[in-house]
C-alpha cells in the first residue's frame, strides 16, 4: 500500500494475524491503512447452505405453516435464508410469511438484515447473545407457538430447547455453517508464532474461530507462550464482541473489546491501543 493511501503510521512494524474468514479483505485493508503487515490465518471457513435441500424444505414449510415467533441470531444468516429462497423462487412468500410473526433479533446486525428484507423486529437484544433473548422470553407460555429460529454457524446456542421448553412447536435453520480452515498450516505456523513472541495482535470476529486456534495452540504446544505473551501484554488478542470474547475469558485471558460489536469499532480499538503502547515494545 503507498504511504499516501495510509490514515496513519501507528501500526507500521506490527504484526497482526487476522484469524477471520468472514469480510477479511476489508479487515486486512483496514489494518494495513495504518501501517500494519498483516497475515492472515482463518481458523474457520464459513460454509453457505445456499443449496441445502433441508433448509429449502423448511423454508417451504414455514411458508405453508407461517410462525407466530421468529428469532433472528445473526444479519449474515439472515441474508443467506433470503439468498437460498430468492434461488429457489421463494423470497416473497417467504417475507409474507413471517411479516405476521412476532421478531426477535439477536443484535443490530440481525435487525439491519431485518430492515433490508423488509421486515421488522419487535424487540433487540442489547448484548448481542442468545442468552438475553433466553432471559427476554422466560416465563413466557408458548404452547401452541410456531417459532422459527435461524442460528449461528455452529447452531449451537441454546435457544431450540429454551422454546421447546415453553412449550413452543420449533423450526430450527442454520444458514451456514463452520468448516475446517482452509489452510491448516497457517493456522499452526499462526500459534507458534504467537506464542515465540513474534506477533504483536490476533483479531477475531467469531467464538467458534476464537476456540479454534486457541485449540489448535494447544495441540501444538504453543499456549503456554501465548497465554505468557498475552499476559504481559506483549500479545493483543483483540475480539468484535463479547460473544466472540468467551473462549478467551473462559481461559483467563485478557481481550481487547471494543465498545460497540463492528468491524471498524474492532479497528479503532487496535489502533488506539498501540498509539498507548511504545513502538519499541513491536517485534
């Protein structure tokens, strides 16, 4: 990148690994405007479910069957659903069909996407998890409710039992899913350098890839010297959110979180940590 094409020189001379898939040219860019020699090592690819014959089945069940309830986890899975029934002839029924349900969005995202098919969310949750929207729906009797819910990549999040706890009949759809990285290696060689001391940040943008490498860091053997590095601060691991932020707190390491859930908020926060930290402490 020419030096004119730069925002600023804070990050020239740090390493930063980008352990993302998901909008990684454009957090690589962001980076590098402001000097960083970025590397990048996805420690998850995310796997559309665009022709999944089972997604399109339930999509035609839900526009049969409409819900009362819809629950919308994630603005990326939300526009895959919408891309996977635009494919398949299905997008407009598929939008009359939840216009009548009650809309929970896990998040801004979630209610962006909501906003841009159309559609509109009738409550937010705040923290951006699927606990508070546990939390929101307690106590509630939904016997007899038809409720859709479209997860996260790993699906795992809780909120089918919660529902199903409640009484409620329970259409679960994952849009996509998370894969295996792409390149391994880069993965490995990403830990271990992490953990020699030879990086200065690793930024994530979801748990599941957040868990990945960390796992990957200890079947090589590498944690111990990220969690050292980490510790003295030597080491950023810098996270979008505080979901994604969980395998590192669940391990008592300490994460860079910035105050609002985006990719240029996650940006900013890089920067303005290393315009506090002196530029000989870079490897």
């Amino acid at each position: 990148m020419n030096s004119e094409d730069r925002l600023s020189e804070t990050l020239t001379g740090r390493r930063i690994v980008i352990a993302v898939d998901r909008r990684a040219d454009e957090l690589a860019a962001a980076l590098a405007r402001h000097g960083a020699e970025v590397e990048r090592a996805p420690a998850l690819c995310m796997l559309p479910h665009v022709d999944d014959p089972e997604l399109l089945e339930r999509t035609r069940a839900l526009i049969a069957d409409p819900p009362q309830l819809l629950v919308v986890t994630t603005g990326v899975g939300l526009r895959g659903w919408f891309e996977a029934a635009s494919e398949a002839g299905l997008d407009g029924p598929l939008r009359a069909a939840l216009a009548g349900a009650r809309i929970l969005a896990r998040g801004p995202k979630a209610r962006g996407a909501l906003v841009q098919a159309g559609l509109r969310a009738d409550w937010i949750a705040d923290s951006e998890t699927a606990a508070e929207i546990a939390e929101h729906l307690a106590g509630e009797d939904l016997s007899g409710c038809r409720a859709a819910v479209q997860h996260h990549g790993s699906g795992a999040d809780g909120l089918d039992e919660v529902l199903a706890g409640l009484g409620a009949d329970v259409v679960s759809l994952t849009i996509y899913r998370w894969g295996p990285p792409r390149d391994p290696d880069a993965v490995r060689r990403s830990t271990v350098r992490a953990g020699r001391g030879l990086i200065d940040a690793v930024v994530f943008t979801s748990a599941p890839g957040a868990a990945c490498w960390l796992e990957t860091a200890e079947q090589g053997g590498a944690l111990p010297g990220i969690v050292e590095h980490a510790g003295t601060g030597r080491l950023v691991l810098a996270v979008v959110g505080p979901v994604t932020a969980g395998p590192f707190v669940e391990r008592g390491l300490p994460v860079l979180v910035p105050e609002r859930n985006r990719l240029g908020a996650l940006v900013r926060e890089v920067v303005s940590h290393f315009e506090r930290v002196p530029a000989a402490g870079s490897a």
